[in-house]
C-alpha cells in the first residue's frame, strides 16, 4: 500500500467538473484506490463517494493505493490535484 498527502488547491475543490477528472485518472490504473478527508476513506473510481467527502479548496486529502501500480497512482492522482484542475 501506498499513501500520500495533497492539498487541494482550487478555490471550488472537488466539486463536479474537478471530481469528473480526478476519478477518470483514477480509472487509469489497476490498484484500488482510496481518499480520505477527516478519517472517512472512499472509493477513489466513484463520482459519489468523491463527492460525499465535500472537499473544498485549501483541505488536505490522503490518496491511498493498493495494487501493481499504486506508486504511479498515487503519485499520478497527487500530480493532478496540485494543478488545480486549471481553475
């Protein structure tokens, strides 16, 4: 398993249009993914689960991964929330 913290950055934070992208990146890899906000952990492929955790601007999330490519998924979903999703 692999885990990271990020900041997200946009004013909005993860609301639909932002949410929409981080998890077609998610659906890019095979490992299981999970973020965190407050000790409540979702599935990281689910616009629901995204959405439920109301992250907006200026939270820290935890991204974790488990699978073959969890370092790249991680680190692929964490290089996307640091680019403000072009807000």
């Amino acid at each position: 398993m692999y885990a990271k913290d990020v900041l997200v950055q946009n004013k909005a934070g993860l609301h639909a249009r932002p949410a929409t992208f981080f998890i077609q990146k998610a659906n890019e890899y095979k490992s299981t993914i999970w973020v965190e906000k407050d000790e409540r952990r979702v599935n990281a492929k689910s616009l629901l689960g995204v959405l439920s955790l109301g992250i907006i601007g200026g939270t820290t999330v935890k991204i974790f991964a488990d699978g073959t490519d969890e370092t790249e998924a991680v680190e692929g979903l964490v290089a996307l929330v640091n680019t403000g999703f072009a807000e």
